[in-house]
C-alpha cells in the first residue's frame, strides 16, 4: 500500500488529515505497509541460488515452507541408470527439474545393476527401496517434493515432453524449453512426463549447492546402513587387533578408542583404466590414470598421518585384474580388501548398486579420504566431508589439518603425497564432478 492508496482510503472514508480518526487510519496503514516491506526483505528466497537464471515460479519456495511446491501437479521421469553416484546426480538433476516446472517428482525408478555392463539383466529397483521416502520429504520440505503415483487423481491424461539430444540441442534451448512447459497448456496436465536419455545426460542448469541441498536429503535405508556399519566396525577391530599386537597399546593407545582408519578408492579396474586413457588422449592430460604403484606410493606419503593405521581398498574386485593390491604399502599402513576383512560376503548378497552404497558409506565415514578427482563416486564423496567441514565453519583446509581430510592421490602434492581436496562449493554447475576435473580447490 503506497501513500497515494492511504489518501484514498481517507476520501472514502470521508475524513480529512486534520481529523484524529483519519490520522489514526493513516498510521494504521503506514505501519501495514512498513511491515510487508521488512517482511519482505528478510525472507528472500533461503532455497536455491538461481544464478543468472530468471525465476519461472509464481509462489515464492522458501525452504522453510511446503506452500511453494505445487502438489497436485507432477512429472514423471525415465528409469535412471548407470552407477549409483552418476544415479544420485540424475536424481538430484530430476528434482531440480521438478522444482523449475514448479511439480512434485513422482518417486523415480533406480538399477540396481551397472546398466552398460547388464544390459539384459537391467534391474529395476524403487527410490524407497534405496532412500528414505519420508525422511527425504522431511529434510527437503519447500525446496523440491517427491510423490508417489497413489498420489495421481488422473483427472487430466499425461503430457509427453521429448528432451532433445544431440550437438544442436544445447543448454540454452534446453532451459529454454523448460520455461516454455512451465505455464501454457502443458502445464494444464496432472503430470508431464519426460521421454528421452537418461536424467544424468540432461543438461545442467543448476550450482553446485542446489545439488548438494538435494543430496542432504538422500539418505540410506537402514537396512544399507545397518550393513555399512558391520563393515565399519570390523575395519575398526582389525586395527585395533593389529595394534594391540604391534604393541602401540603399550604406548598411551586406549583399547575402547576409535581406531581411525584411512578409505582409498582405488581405481585400477579393467574398466576405469581404458576409460581414463582415452580421457586423458582427449583433454590432452595426464592426471587422470593412477597406476597402483603410485597410489601406494602417494597414499604413502601423506604428512601427518599417524601409524600404525588402516587402510581399507575400496575397489569393484569383480572388474579387477590384480590380485597384489594387499602387497607393497608403506610399514605402517595395514590395508585391507573386503575379502581380508571378512566382509566379503555382506556385499556378495547384494545387487551392485547397493554394494556401492555401502563402500561410498565406509569411505564416507573414513577419518581420511584419498581418492581419484575424475570420479563421480569420489567427487560426491569429497562434496559431503566437505559439506560436514562447513557446518563447522571450515571454508578451506588446504592449509590447515581438519577433522575429515579428503585428498586427490592423482594429483601431486606437497611431501610427493596427493594433492588436498575439497569442493567449490560456489560452482556454477555440477561440471566438475559430473565429469571430473583436476581443479580441486587447493
């Protein structure tokens, strides 16, 4: 309400300046007005940073309340493949979607298998099989919504919307049509359904924190992290013994004291090891292949790190040709595969993608991280310690010793040791972990 509205107001109402009754409406509605301004700029939009991107939402989408997502409009989504972190990126970018259309994500589909590696035993497996349906509604509530198909009234039939592939589809037409499906006749339909390529192949229109914000979110059924935990305390006990037989308990070491241990993941596969040559002959570098000899070599050199400690191998064994990665550490560092621990049996009852969900929680939780920056399941890894370090008020550890360091063992740094580690979280776009980089942000 301006002043010009005010005078008005004391027209109608028949009163003059002069009065006390109309002096009195006059600051009444002076008062209204000052506090919708103060309301207004205090509230801002707390939920995603949208960059340069104009806004095509009507309500406002704090992220303390559910009023801006819409509840009864959704969109629907392919089947989501590949491994389980480029899965959490397509998830992440499929809800991003979703908040763009101003829709509720109706509960997408995940594999449980490596789809380029099964193509004919491609299995299908539930978001809530994998995620916490109602714990993700909860930690998310006004940023993004997730439904599930009970939810549809199927009052209006489904809208297809054909993303476009190719070199003549870029990110500007992309965007472009999704602002177009916002509003208009599309978005008269109950659901609008995306046909086309996989939801981590689209294009990126979103920062770095927008995606993080979403990945908070995901967290592991119990029964994933209930198997995590075994594998966690078993790696734990196995330090524990072996420095009980060392004698470093003899040394001031506590017997109920948490053994740290150190997580490597190791990325010496069959697989991996062509793909990293033909990246490196593309973008004309040579950081990107790790031979285990210089893994061991790096790992080795890390300054500060106290001995003896553990060192578990995170490594698809099935897709590895070199049964000598035990063999060859620094004395003092005591490493560990699956099959040594003993736990190779708890991942050898599980599909591959929940075996990946619960080596990223082993190496999520290490007291050191050291792994290869042009990996998806390294990167999203580094992105959360890094998270963890910010909301204790740690912008940067590069130069400092922090609680959970991460490091790059494919990089050189200080001491012939891997280069420290953390996420930019001010990105522009998820770039650098969708598709690796040697820019580490130290």
């Amino acid at each position: 309400m301006d002043l010009l509205s005010t005078c008005k107001i004391s027209k109608f109402l028949g009163c003059h300046f002069g009065s006390l009754t109309c002096k009195c409406v006059v600051l009444f509605a002076l008062a209204l007005f000052f506090r919708a301004v103060l309301l207004h700029s205090s509230s801002g939009y707390v939920g995603i940073e949208w960059s340069n991107l104009e806004l095509v939402h009507g309500p406002s989408l704090s992220l303390n309340s559910d009023e801006g997502i819409r509840r009864d409009k959704f969109l629907e989504v392919p089947q989501i493949v590949w491994g389980l972190n480029n899965q959490k990126i397509a998830v992440a970018r499929a809800f991003l979607t979703a908040r763009m259309l101003n829709r509720t994500l109706l509960m997408p589909s995940l594999s449980a298998s490596l789809f380029y590696k099964e193509v004919d035993r491609l299995q299908p497996i539930s978001f809530d099989k994998v995620f916490q349906f109602e714990k993700f509604c909860s930690l998310c509530l006004g940023f993004v919504q997730l439904g599930r198909y009970s939810d549809l009234k199927n009052q209006t039939g489904v809208f297809d919307l054909q993303k476009g592939s190719g070199r003549k589809w870029t990110a500007h037409k992309d965007l472009e049509q999704l602002r177009q499906y916002s509003s208009g006749p599309a978005d008269d339909y109950e659901v609008i359904r995306i046909v086309g390529k996989n939801p981590f192949l689209w294009h990126d229109h979103w920062p770095v924190k927008d995606y993080a914000r979403v990945f908070e979110c995901l967290v592991l059924v119990d029964e994933i992290t209930k198997e995590a935990d075994k594998v966690v305390s078993k790696i734990r006990e196995t330090g524990r013994e072996f420095r009980s037989k060392t004698g470093f308990a003899q040394n001031g070491f506590d017997a109920e004291e948490s053994v740290p241990y150190v997580a490597v993941h190791m990325r010496i596969e069959i697989d991996w090891m062509i793909h990293c040559k033909k990246l490196e002959q593309r973008l004309k570098v040579n950081q990107i292949c790790s031979s285990k000899q210089e893994i061991l070599k790096r790992v080795g050199n890390i300054k500060g790190l106290k001995r003896p400690t553990g060192v578990y191998l995170a490594v698809a064994d099935s897709l590895l040709n070199d049964s000598s990665i035990l063999s060859g550490w620094k004395k003092g560092l005591v490493p560990f595969d699956k099959k040594k621990l003993g736990v190779d049996g708890i991942y050898k009852k599980h599909p591959y993608l929940i075996q990946s969900a619960i080596d990223y929680e082993v190496c999520l939780r290490a007291d050191v991280f050291v792994g290869n920056s042009f990996s998806t399941f390294s990167s999203l890894i580094v992105l959360e310690r890094t998270q963890k370090m910010s909301r204790m008020g740690i912008t940067s550890s590069c130069d400092i010793d922090v609680r959970w360091p991460s490091y790059s063992y494919n990089i050189l740094g200080e001491s012939n040791g891997p280069q420290k580690w953390m996420t930019n979280m001010s990105d522009s776009s998820l770039q650098a972990i969708s598709y690796g980089s040697n820019d580490v942000s130290c």
